[in-house]
C-alpha cells in the first residue's frame, strides 16, 4: 500500500523565545549543530521510506512561506495551511482527505516538525513496523517513548504487555499529562509510556473512527474533501474549518477508540522542549558551555550562549542560558528555562507584541 | 588669592567595559541617576567656588571634541590637551604653567574628572580650607579619605596626628598600593588614609617641587609656558611633552617633597571604580536590581542591567550584572567585575580593537 506522511508544523512554540518568535517557531529554527531547522530533519528523516511528492506539511497561512522557503522539494500543493488552528484532529483529519482524495486508501505516517531523532535506522524500522500493523486490519498505531523520568509535561500510553501485534503492544489507555506523584506511578508499575505524538494508520482507518467519535468533523472534512480541486476549495475550506470545535487527536479520538497498538521507540527521541534540549543535543566544549556566535567566555561553565554577530563577553557565570537577538535578549538560569512564559505572559498582558 | 582648578580627564578607564571604551571612557559616561556625566557633575560640584574661566580640563586630542561637547561652557583654551600621556605629573606640570602664564601665581586645586562625591557643601569647604593652608606658604596639600576598608587599589597617605595645620594635619608619606595584609595594618592603626589623588597647592609651589625634584619636566614645562599663545605653540608641545618620562606626582614629587599637609574628606567620596559602584551609587528596586532599559525581569534580584532600547529579559538571576550596548554584551557575576579587564586582554591578543 502507498505510503504518505503528515509532517504538522502549526505549533507556535514559545519556549525557545526569543529565537523563536510567532513569525518564526520552533520547528522552523536550527537548533543542532548541523545548522538544518527541525522541520528540514523531519522531512530528511523520512525520506528514506515517503516519497517527496507523498509528504504532507499541514501549517498555516502565515507559515506557508517558511515552509515554502525551508523544504523547496515539497510539492506546493502538499503543503496543507489550515485557515484556523483547530488543535490535531481536524488538522490530521485534513490530511486524511487530502491523501484520501488522491490515493483512495493509502498508510498515512503522523509526526510532529519539532522533534529530534538520534537513531534514524531504528526510527525508520519503527516506522515500517507500525505501517505493517496499519495495513493488517483498521488499526491505529502509535509510538511510545520509554520514560527516563516522571515527566509531567507529556501524555501517557497504557500498553498491554501480553497483547503484542507484531512488535508492538495492545493499548489499554490514554492519559493526559499527569502530576508528579501519578507519573511517578506509571513510571514505577513499567506499564506506561510517553506520548511521542507519532501515529501511524490508514487514511480509511482514522476517517473511520473520526467518523465515529467526532461525526461533525468527519462530515465538514467530506466536504473539503469533495472541493478539493474545485474553484471554491479555499472558500469551503474556509467555511468548514472554522466551525470545527478544536480538539485534539489524542482526546477526540485515542482514548476512545479501538484497536490501539504501540510501538516502543528506543531511537532516542527528544522532543527539544526547552532551551536545556539544547545542551543536551549541541556539542558542549571542555567546560559544559554550548555556544554559538561571537564569544568571550571567562570563568563560564554549564551554559548555553545562543548568540550572533555582537560580542558576548561571560565572567563568572554558572547554569545560565543566554539567547541574543537583534531585538530581544534572554538571559535565564537554567533551572529557570521553564519560566520564559512568564516573560510572553508579561509581554502579552502589556501588549508588546512585536517582542511575542 | 586667585583660585582656579584643573580636572585630569585623559583617563583610558576600562572598567565600565563595554559601556566604556577607548573612545569613551568613563569620565563621559552617565551613571547617576541624574544623567549627567561623570566630568559634567565634576564641573559643576566647583562652579559655586572657581570662576568658569579658571577650570582648566586636561585631556588628549581624542577627548578633546567630547569635552566640548558635555561642557559648552568651558572656555576652549581652558582645554590643554596632552599629545601623548605621561602620566599625572606632566599633566599637572601643564595646567601649572598654562595658570602661571595667566596669573603669575594662584592657588590651584587638582581633580579627578571621574569620581563621586555625596556631600557637596562638605566638599567645599574641605577644598576652602585646603586653599587657605595652600595660601600660607609652600604647602602641598591632598584630601584623604578615611578606609571603610583595606582596599588594594588605592594608595594611602600616613598622617601624623599630632601636627596640625588649619584642619589638616602634616603628611608623614605617601605608600603606593599596598598587599592585602599591609592594607589590613594601615587601617589598624589608623594612621592612614585614602589617596583620592585630589590636591592642592599654589601654582608656584608645585613648580618649585617639579624643578627640585623632577628638574627635567620643570625645565620643558618653562619651555612650554614660554610658548603659550605663540605661533608654535602646539609645536613646542609636542616635542616637549613627547620627551617627558611617564611619572605619577605621587611617586615623582608627593613621595618626596616636604611641606605635604592632607584634609580628611568626609564628604562621601566614591572612585566608582566598576559596575558593582552603580549598584551602590543608583537607586535600586524593591528586590535590589538598578536597572536601566527595557527590561522584564522575572525573579531576579540584587542585580545591575545597563541597558538600552532592546529588550531584556532576565528569569531566576542573582548578583549579575548585564551591560548591553550596539555592539557588546557583558554578563558577569558581581563577584567578578574586576575580571572585564581579562575579556580586554583577550580582545587585545586578538587584536579586536573595534571592541576596545
């Protein structure tokens, strides 16, 4: 069966401010020493496995020429902009129609634009292994990240040890992002997984089941589906989209349905949440330091220095992430890297916009 | 007797890096809350005391547009400007003669153009009863300032407190900067004080104490003087001042002569010596931070952000200080504002003199 990908690239990061920025999040950023942005990987990632004119980028209008910009080998036409954001399902669901609309039935590939992989062998293997049980029967697969810690910023998967399909486990359950003392359960009883947000399935299988439990979405996305080529594509989609509730595939769909099946990802993901990501993933120097741009750093250990063409001069500093930009400048000691929301909260309440 | 002053402004300070610069040293810098430069309230703390006319400012040609800048109201050839710097001696050897050329003889006070004083009435009457003792004979009198501390990075005067003169007491020597142990015993014995490098004396008395003890300066500066207001004057000057030695008054005439008298300065004297004196000098918020700029600052505290029009965000700091200018940025911890001077090594090795 052909094989197609949803590469979503909506998300308007904040928590690389004030590199990234509305205009410019994250998934449209370089953040590796390789200096390719996180969506360029993506696609690089996969590429092995779809071919070019089978990948889809869903975004929006305001993204459409980054996309453009950063991937030029993406046909035009895959590049998906949702005139509103309605959080995954009715986003993953226009996908769907598009890939159904000119394949008929094809495995449809779902993955987030701003994620890092270390072992793409075994990424790509995972990926064929889950298209196998996609293809079998009306399954939905998804990818599960064993957890290092009880991370309370990401969903849960329950799997079923002694159920396996193939490789991968039957799924009893979804949860949403837990407190520390429930995480720190699901980590202990080894029967839950992170949420890696990657899915698998054939386009039948996932309209089938929006279908099923979100029958509006489902009708709205046959329309779109129907003008798809027409003159009044944009104006239907326009129309239909906006009234779509915003829901997520996760929610909408996952914890209710079937025949859920997870494949545990050992390719070592990191989904680059947080400017710490960045000492994890970049090339450190003999003191700890990550650095970019033009430096001086005396007596600096354990940082990060995003900077550019003016000279950043460190002395005495520890644990301090440090993000220069042509108009804004951050400067955060890394156990306070999850705070840069109270910087955009600030912002907002006081309506700098030009900062957000 | 006719009172007149002269400020030294040809300092290269290079510890308000980046803000100061080669260019722009800290005697131009505003870093009061008023927003007046460092030179500018020097001028202005004497105005009630010395006639406009008689203030002499002594720089070098690169200063010399800046000085004209920030103080408009200082007569043009009241600005001697050095053709190479040799030191305080020559310096003052040159406002000396320029005095003598206009008045024959006059009391001459000797200032910094960069340090701060709180108490402004205090101040002058210090200065009043060190132009009284000037006027009494061939006296040399300086101001000392009573140690909070045993600071390294002064020179201090020992005094002998059973002579006195006026309100002054009789100067017994003049120690360079000592070690830390040394230090800690000229506070103990409280016989000595702060070299604040202020002084004052007739014109004709320190040109007697240059021609006894640096005869050879005294011998060019009468050259000097001889030439004043003649077509070659810039030319004698030159070739002058050029062939002087580099020599400090200190060690050439104050270590040596007789006669020396020192006031204490009990007016709240500050050398604002680095960034950490803003913090001492500025008003501070609520949780400690002088700030300049624009900024947001999230759970930071105890800290100095120099700032401009960029924004500046800061999350969890603590004793940072932060100076952001077009083209350099300084983070350092407080404890390490003594080591900008090694990022200024490094740019000297590199030869990145755009950032000196």
């Amino acid at each position: 069966m052909k094989k197609t990908a949803l590469i979503m690239a909506g998300g308007r990061g904040e928590r690389f401010w004030p590199q990234s920025r509305q205009n410019m999040p994250k998934q449209f950023l370089s953040l590796t020493d390789d200096g390719k942005t996180m969506i360029q990987l993506t696609v690089e990632r996969i590429m092995p496995m779809i071919d070019i004119e089978d990948i889809y980028i869903s975004t929006n209008q305001d993204y459409k020429e980054l996309v453009m910009e950063q991937l030029p080998q993406i046909p035009e036409e895959n590049i998906l902009c949702e005139p509103v954001g309605r959080n995954t399902a009715p986003c993953i669901g226009l996908g769907a129609v598009h890939v159904a609309r000119r394949y008929g039935d094809a495995v449809m590939l779902v993955l987030p634009s701003d994620h890092l992989i270390k072992y793409n062998t075994i990424f790509l293997s995972t990926l064929e292994d889950g298209c196998q049980i996609a293809e079998q029967g009306p399954n939905l697969v998804t990818i599960g990240i064993t957890p290092d810690t009880p991370e309370t910023g990401y969903g849960y998967i329950k799997f079923i040890p002694d159920q396996l399909l193939g490789r991968s486990y039957r799924v009893d359950r979804f949860v949403e992002k837990p407190d520390l003392d429930t995480a720190k359960e699901y980590v202990a009883s080894e029967q839950y997984l992170w949420n890696s947000g990657m899915f698998i399935w054939k386009v039948s299988t996932i309209l089938e089941n929006l279908k099923e439990y979100l029958p509006q979405v489902y009708k709205g996305l046959l329309e779109i589906q129907e003008n798809i080529g027409a003159e009044n594509e944009q104006q239907v989609l326009e129309q239909v989209f906006r009234k779509f509730p915003s829901e997520s595939i996760d929610y909408g769909v996952m914890e209710k349905a079937k025949n859920i099946y997870i494949l545990t990802g050992a390719f070592g993901w990191d989904d680059v949440g947080s400017w710490l990501a960045v000492g994890r993933i970049r090339k450190s120097n003999e003191f700890g330091n990550v650095i970019t741009g033009n430096t001086i750093t005396i007596d600096t250990k354990n940082s990060i220095i995003q900077g550019g063409k003016k000279l950043i001069a460190t002395i005495g500093l520890q644990d301090v992430i440090i993000v220069d930009t042509d108009d804004a400048l951050l400067i955060c000691d890394r156990d306070s890297a999850g705070d840069i929301k109270k910087v955009l909260e600030n912002l907002k309440i006081c309506n700098r916009t030009e900062y957000l």
